[in-house]
C-alpha cells in the first residue's frame, strides 16, 4: 500500500528554478529523503525507495546534495581503526 503527500506551491516556482514541473517535483523527493536520511530518521534503503531508486544509486547520490555517506565523527574512525 502507498499513501500520498500534498504539498501546496506556487505555480511558478519550478520556472523560477528552470525546472519541469516534473523535475522539480522528483528534485524535492530527493531532498526530503536526503534530509530524512541525513537526520537518521529513514535508513538508506528505505530512502531509497521514497525516491524510487536503489539503495547503492541514492548513496551515490548523497553528495549532489553535501551529505556524506558515512556520518562517523573523528573519534568513531579512530576507535574503529583501533579495533581492526
């Protein structure tokens, strides 16, 4: 089962960012799930599928976006590197 989201814009803001309708209206899907995932609210798969894509494209597709793919902070790496 699918449900849907309505979101209300301006009938003239996909011109304003040079954007088919439908451009613009996947570019914002990719954001909010950007943002979902990036929060640690969706995993990457289920990311993935909000955007109707794969896990592995959406990853790659993280940086279009300034989110990294893996959000581990300096001590996390050195604990890691530590324990390998």
């Amino acid at each position: 089962m699918s449900l849907q989201l309505k979101i209300d814009y301006p009938a003239t803001l996909p011109d304003a960012l040079q954007k088919t309708r439908e451009q613009f209206e996947q570019e914002a899907k990719w954001a909010m799930a950007v943002k979902l995932f990036e929060m640690k609210r969706l995993s990457s798969g289920m990311a993935a599928e909000l955007v109707g894509t794969d896990r592995v494209s959406f990853l790659l597709n993280l940086h279009h976006y300034g989110v990294a793919m893996i959000d581990l902070t300096e001590d996390e790496l050195l604990t890691d590197v530590e324990n390998a």
